[in-house]
C-alpha cells in the first residue's frame, strides 16, 4: 500500500519576501518551454515536468538547498514535488496557486511573446471537438459519442489531476518552444545563473 504524501507549498507572499531579503530558493520552473518564455519568475530555471521526470536522478545531485517547484496552478509542480520526492530529493516545496497566484500578487515576472496557456488550449480543443460533434451528430447519428467521449477524458483528468489532451498538445511545435538540454540546465544550476 503506498502512501500519498503531503505536498509542502509555499505562499507567493513568503516566496517574494524571501527573494526579496536575497534568500531566495532554487525555483525549477515545471511547465514548456513555450509556457516559460510566455512568462516566469526572474531567476528561475525551466525544467519542463517530462524532462524533470526523466532525468530527475541527475537532477538530484545538483539541488541540495531548498527548491521551489512552479507551474501554472500547482498541479504539475505537485506531480514534479512526488518525482523528485521519490530519489531522496529533501526540503522541496509548491508554489501555491502556481504562476496565477504569482502574477495575481504583483510579483516581478519576466516576460516573452505571448501566447496560449496550455489549459486555454485544452478548453478550446475539446470545446471544439464537442461542439462539431454535436452539430454533426443531428446530421449522423452516433458522432455526439466522440463528444461523449472528450467530456469522459475531461473528467477522468479532473478526478486524477492529470491531462492525456494536455500531454498532447504540449508536443506540438507551437508549445515546444526551444528544446531543454538537461547538460545546459545542470550548467546553469551548478553556475547559479
């Protein structure tokens, strides 16, 4: 039987006070590499969550302080928490709220080239897919089923805090943005950017 751990957050308020004070923690940005150059939080380092998982034993070596986890919301930094949790990875926390709560409280963000954050995206694919099916649907009986379907994944990821639709349109050339190379992020970790 495992155990589900307790993911350990820290509020926007107290991580700006201590960047503010020169304590800040290490801050792995979890979300693409289109999301991260969208906009982030000066100082921190993008570690999409599929590249963090990947190599997160390497990882490992190279964050023995206090380490910050961001995403948007909270959910992937969560899912990178229990990644890196799992090799032995100590005093690792969430931003609570994600880059949302971040941006909400006013703090200092770096931005790039807008674009489509990944949940507008996810919104916009299965609202379409829904709504083309249930058009077509009066013309071809049976089609809505594929609507049926999308509102079922939709809740399955809700219930399970994951997004097989997410996953997907993430590795598309629109969200991939300029490939993380692990070497130049454990580069720049050891360097202290």
């Amino acid at each position: 039987m495992s155990v589900k751990r307790t993911v350990q957050a820290i509020t926007p308020a107290v991580l700006r006070r201590l960047t503010d004070e020169g304590r800040a923690p290490r801050l792995l940005d979890v979300r693409t590499p289109a999301e991260f150059r969208t906009a982030h939080i000066p100082g921190s380092y993008n570690v999409p969550l599929h590249t963090l998982r990947e190599h997160r034993a390497e990882l490992r070596s190279h964050l023995d302080e206090e380490v910050v986890l961001v995403c948007r919301s909270g959910a992937r930094a969560s899912q990178a928490e229990q990644a890196l949790a799992e090799v032995g990875l100590p005093n690792l926390r969430v931003l609570e709220g994600g880059m949302n709560a971040w941006e909400a409280a006013d703090a200092a963000v770096m931005r790039g080239p807008e674009r489509w954050d990944m949940e507008r995206q996810v919104r916009l694919v299965a609202g379409s897919i829904v709504l083309a099916t249930g058009l077509v649907g009066v013309l071809v009986p049976g089609v809505h089923l594929v609507g049926t379907a999308v509102g079922a994944g939709l809740t399955y990821a809700a219930l399970s805090n994951s997004c097989m639709m997410g996953v997907l349109l993430s590795k598309l050339p629109y969200n991939r943005g300029p490939r993380v190379d692990i070497g130049s992020v454990i580069a720049e970790l050891r360097s202290g950017r």
